[in-house]
C-alpha cells in the first residue's frame, strides 16, 4: 500500500514542501525486455510527485498497440505532460517529458546536440505554484566526456538567462558514472551540490548517473532511491526521488 502524502506540507522554516523525482523509463521495456507500460506506470504513481522528470520516453506509436506513452503515462498517474523535442536514433524517436500537478507557464527548449553525437535536448519549463513560478529543467546527458562537458556548459548559459522563477530544479539522466567529474562539479557549484544516489542498473545499482539539483529559493531536504520491487524490473533505472523545500516567499 502506498502511503499519500499530505499536499501541501510546510517545512520547518515555514516554506512548502515539494516532492519532484527523475525517471529514465527506458521507453518502457524492462530489465525483462518486456514491453510493459503499465509497469512504468505503476512505479510513478508509487512515486506520488508534484513533479517528474522523464528520460526515454518513446514518441513512436507501435503497431500491436497504437499506444502514445505520452498520453497514457499522463492519464495513468493524473498529471499534466510537458513533451520535449524528441531525437531519432536507430531505435526510433525518444526524448524527455515532464510530468505535473501544476499548471505550465512556459516552455523553452534547450538544444543540447553536439556535432557527431547523438542529439540531446532539455526542457525548460516554468511552473505556477502558489502564485509564484519555479523554473525545472529536464535533460539527458550524452554519453562521452566531452558531449558532456559541452552540454553541461550550455545548460550554465541557459540558467543564467534571467526570468521570473525564484526557485530551479534541474534533474535527469546526467550518464556521469565518474563520480564527482565532468559537469558534476560545474552544476554543484551554480546550484549546490546534489547527493550522489546509485541509481544504475536497476536491478544491481552501481552508478549515480541521475541526479536532481535546487537552486534559488529552493533546497534538498532529502534524496533517496526509489526501490520497490517493480521499480527494480520495470526498467534499467532506478527512479530518483526527492522532498524540496521552497523558503517563503517575500
């Protein structure tokens, strides 16, 4: 049984509490290499998050089911879908997404593509909570050294394009299985450092390759790995989830 949160907790300084997760859903095939959306799911509703951040979400509509998992994970869970700009690679087109309890401000998009590699992209999104805005961030990372320092770099540049928000969140697939290298250290110093929580492979994890971070008004009150039994086949990731907590507002 999963136990439902109370909306709208306070923190111990008074702020509201927010609770936001990351997810690579490995387009929904799980460490089975069962094609099981309804798994997928489950685990996000397990989750019980304000907001999530979706990595590998497919885009394609497969013939046995006619089956938009954009669609179908909003209408499982509730929440409202952001989709981002998908890719194409040899397995089809897949990206990132954002699900919600909030209503949606804006959306921008990030291009995150390097000459040579894969395409990438983030979704950059401002949320209306409590009549202020929160700025979230979705993205996954590439994965060679150098995609990611350029990436990492991009998304610094993108966060200090000033706006309306008072708090950040930037969460997602970061693929840095180095520990404390890479863009870690360039994220950890703009917005805080993010616990390292190993998240990859799910069934065995060794990895910390997903991360969220909280910067402005926000801050981590706590980080765990999400790691129920359907969790660990659903697919190769582990989910990440995390309770914010958004200081008053002035």
């Amino acid at each position: 049984m999963i136990r439902r949160r109370r909306r709208g907790a306070r923190g111990e300084a008074g702020g509201r509490v927010l609770v936001a997760a990351t997810y690579n859903i490995h387009s929904c095939v799980g460490v089975d290499r069962r094609y099981a959306p309804d798994r997928v799911a489950a685990v996000l509703r397990e989750l019980d998050a304000d907001i999530i951040g979706l990595q590998e979400i497919d885009a394609r509509r497969r013939r046995s089911r006619e089956l938009d998992q954009r669609g179908y994970l909003a209408d499982a869970t509730g929440l409202a879908i952001v989709p981002g700009s998908h890719s194409r690679d040899h397995r089809g087109r897949f990206g990132n997404a954002l699900l919600t309890r909030f209503p949606v401000r804006a959306v921008r998009h990030i291009d995150l593509s390097v000459a040579g590699y894969e395409p990438r992209g983030a979704i950059d999104v401002d949320l209306a909570v409590d009549g202020r805005v929160l700025r979230v961030i979705v993205t996954h990372l590439g994965l060679r050294a150098g995609e990611r320092r350029q990436q990492t770099q991009r998304l610094i540049e993108a966060l200090a394009v000033p706006g309306d928000a008072e708090a950040t969140l930037v969460m997602g697939d970061l693929n840095e299985w180095r520990g404390r290298r890479g863009g870690i250290p360039v994220l950890d110093r703009r917005l805080g450092r993010s616990p390292a929580r190993r998240t990859f492979p799910s069934w065995l994890p060794v990895l910390a390759l997903d991360r969220i971070y909280a910067g402005g008004a926000a801050s981590l009150r706590t980080v765990a790995v999400h790691r129920s039994a359907l969790a660990r086949i659903a697919s190769d990731h582990l989910p990440l989830r995390a309770g914010v907590e958004w200081a008053p507002g002035r």
